[in-house]
C-alpha cells in the first residue's frame, strides 16, 4: 500500500474509532488529493500517519500524557498545507 493511501487509511480509521474532527479529516483529505500527482514531503506524510494511529480526542490530559490530541495534529496539518502553498505542484 502506498503512502497515500496509508495516510487515507489512517484518517478513516481516525474518525471512526477516535471521533477525529472531520474538519481536520477534511484538510488531510485535500492535502491526500494535492500529493497524487507528485509524491513530495514524504517524511511528514510519514509523520501525521504516525500521529493520525496515536489520535485521542482527550490525549495529553492523563496522567502519562500519552498520545496526539487535535492541537498537536493541527500543528502539523498547518506545516504540510504550508508547505504545499510554498512548493505548488507543477502543472
């Protein structure tokens, strides 16, 4: 399975057992959608997988403090859509 759909996979699965929001759900979608042409920042897509299997609506807030919450996955979210808008795919 490629990255991709790794990366869709894990969203899905997200927002199924993890009530992930679907307006982050969306954002990664379209971030899914703008790679399929040209695969490029391959290690960050790598790292919201990892994040998106370590989702927890309320992570951070016990007493171990494990996991990825909304605020974490947001951040990186914001680092791909801004380094799709500064690398634009070649037309």
């Amino acid at each position: 399975m490629d990255i991709l759909n790794r990366l869709q996979m894990a969203t899905i699965r997200a927002q199924q057992e993890d009530n992930l929001p679907d307006l982050l759900a969306a954002r990664i979608f379209a971030i899914a959608e703008t790679l399929q042409a040209h695969l490029i920042l391959q290690g960050e897509i790598e790292e919201l997988i990892e994040q998106l299997a370590l989702y927890d609506t309320y992570a951070q807030t016990g007493y171990i403090g494990m996991g990825v919450n909304n605020y974490i996955l947001e951040g990186t979210v914001s680092r791909l859509e801004k380094r799709l808008q500064e690398n634009p795919l070649p037309t």
